[in-house]
C-alpha cells in the first residue's frame, strides 16, 4: 500500500492538535500506510463462523445484598471540612451568573 497522503496526515494532526515537523509527517505517512495496510489484511480474514464478543474471557457481575450499615452523622462528614454551612460543604461558585 502506498503512503497515505500529506494532507490526510496534515488534517489528522490537526484533529489531534498535535505540532508535527516536516520529517514527523514524511515518516507518518509510511506508518499510516502500514497501519491502514494491516488492517486491509484484517478486514480480509472470514469471520462469519465466529461468534461476537464484547470481552476476550467470559465475564460474570459478582452481586451482594446491600446491607445497612454505620454511618457517620452529618456533623462528623463536615467536621474536618475547610468550610462548611450547617450539613452542607460550602465551596466557591463555580457558575458565572
């Protein structure tokens, strides 16, 4: 496959916002080409006979009962807190008006 084009590496290093030198591109173009290579030669692979997966290994959700237990009143969460107001956390606005 051939390099993939200046501009196509040009526009993707924009979209990543990434500064590349002439020579940082020269050499993406030979490594995007591979890549895009690669993954022609993955699109070619027949995998109708293959089941779809979300995980590699199967995986299973352990789940518990909840149960209730001890809690800290309100007073001790705010106690060590740099400002608080009755039950509540106080910290600076952060929404302009």
């Amino acid at each position: 496959m051939p390099d993939v084009a200046r501009d196509v590496v040009e526009h993707v290093s924009t979209l990543a916002r990434l500064a590349l030198s002439s020579e940082e591109i020269d050499r993406l173009q030979h490594e995007m080409g591979r890549i895009l290579e690669h993954a022609d030669k993955l699109q070619a692979v027949n995998t109708d006979a293959i089941q779809g997966t979300s995980h590699v290994i199967p995986m299973i959700n352990v789940y518990r009962e909840d149960q209730v237990g001890e809690s800290l009143t309100p007073e001790e969460v705010v106690a060590n807190a740099p400002d608080s107001a009755d039950e509540f956390f106080k910290v600076p606005r952060t929404v302009e008006e």
